[in-house]
C-alpha cells in the first residue's frame, strides 16, 4: 500500500522491493499513465512488497500514487549545467529513490565511477535513497568511496551483472547469491541488496527466497503490465506479509 512519506531504513529491510526500470519508454505521457494507472490499481491490495516506479524524467510530474524513483540525478544541487536535473529538483517532484550508476549509462554515457560517487553524495543530502548499480566488487567500492556508514545504510545495492540485463538470460540465484555474499564482505552487512538481470514471473520469486536478495531491479518485464503484476504477486506469495516481520523470517537460512 503506498504511503505519502519518505521511505525509511526499515521500510527497505522488512517488505520485498520491486523497483520498476522503465528505462527510455514509453513514448508518451498517456501510455506512462495507462501503464502506471494499471500497476497501481492491480497492486493496490498487496502489502507485503513496496513498489518503487522508476520512469523517465518527464513523466514523473504526471504520476501519483506509487513510490517514484528517477533513473539518473547530477552532482550539483543548482547552477550552469545544461540539460542536467539535480536531487533537489526530484526530491520536488515527489521522488524519494534515485537509480545510479547503470550500466547503460556507463555503456553510452561514458559515466564514470567518481562521478556516481559524486552522485550519491548528492542524493543524500537531498534525502533522495540512491539504488546503486553494480557489475561488480570494484565499482562497488570506488563508488561507495568515503561514504559514512550511516549514509551507506541509506543505499540500496542493485547487484546486475552486465550479461543479463536486457538479454533474457539472467544470473542463476545461486551465482547471484555468490556475489550477494561478497558484497555483504566489503559494505555494511545490513544494507538491502536487491537483484536485477532478465527478472521475470517465473523467476522473481527465486531471488528472495533462494538466494535471500532483498529485492529485484526489474526492467524489460516492468513495460509489460500483466507480466509486471505477476512478478509482485509472485514475490507477494512467497514472502506473505502475515508471517513477515522482516526477511530474515521469509529465509532465515540465507542470513
Ligand atoms: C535493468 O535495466 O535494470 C534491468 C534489470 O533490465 P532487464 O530486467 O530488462 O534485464
């Protein structure tokens, strides 16, 4: 059920997150409405997962009702930037979450670690939660450089290995858990770690209770509604809120 108040730590650490990558679509502003208005009123029922809608930019201001995210924020609060949209500016907007550090971005933009780094410093102080994105244990740690540990504690780690996003061949749960385990080695072992990669119904609810991942970074899937409301069921019905103090209790052996 959405709530209109910030998310909080424990928020992130108690009910599994379905972040919505909608990436550069859809087209129009009537189809983002059509698309978010049926997410909304097909999940309207299901507390037990916190959704977040990531859409472009421009659409953010006609959508209500679900936690928003942007896809990408700059490292300046204000000034001489053209083309750029800071924290402060989406934090307005209603956006409480901001994707950082995608590899498309990096693929496309040439984005690198330090401006990421930049980037997150930013969205804190603009109480935006960043969902950083990561291949692997060296991004993690250039991007997440001189972070406090109470401002790690205010990230969301998307683990997305570059060979599954977009492909349709997604990480196995047990690789993927692999990796979820070493990054609990190198950031503070409590921050929510959530997958993403070629997320689909089918496997969704694999992440969580297999591989005891907080979440799922959901991209192709989440364009498709029917496909998209079935990934939440899925997730819901594994993890049902009646039993569900906190995921610990959803797989307590992967903790
Ligand atoms: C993504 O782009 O973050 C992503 C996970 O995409 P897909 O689900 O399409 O692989």
């Amino acid at each position: 059920m959405w709530e209109a108040r910030p998310p909080t730590y424990e928020d992130h650490m108690q009910k599994p997150l379905i972040i919505a990558n909608w990436k550069c679509n859809p087209s129009t502003r009537e189809q983002a409405e059509h698309l978010f208005g049926t997410i909304k009123r097909e999940t309207k029922n299901i507390n037990g997962v916190k959704i977040v809608i990531c859409p472009p930019f421009v659409w953010l201001p006609s959508l209500n009702g679900l936690s928003l995210g942007a896809q990408d924020c700059f490292w300046e609060k204000d000034g001489a930037y053209t083309g750029e949209v800071s924290p402060k500016m989406l934090k307005d907007l209603g956006c409480d979450y901001v994707i950082l550090g995608h590899s498309e971005r990096r693929k496309y933009l040439k984005e690198t670690d330090e401006m990421i780094n930049k980037k997150i410093k930013t969205a804190l102080k603009s109480d935006l939660t960043p969902i950083l994105c990561i291949e692997n244990i060296s991004q993690l740690k250039k991007r997440t450089k001189d972070l406090l540990r109470k401002e790690q504690k205010k990230l969301i780690i998307a683990y997305e290995p570059v060979f599954a996003i977009g492909t349709g061949k997604p990480c196995t749960p047990e690789k993927a858990k692999e990796m979820k385990t070493a990054i609990k080695k190198i950031i503070d072992k409590d921050i929510p770690i959530i997958y993403g990669g070629s997320v689909n119904s089918q496997n969704a609810a694999d992440y969580i209770k297999m591989a005891g991942f907080q979440g799922l970074l959901v991209g192709g899937a989440s364009l498709n509604p029917a496909e998209f409301i079935k990934v939440v069921k899925n997730v819901a019905r594994a993890c049902p809120v009646v039993e569900l103090r906190s995921l610990r209790d959803c797989a307590p052996k992967l903790f």
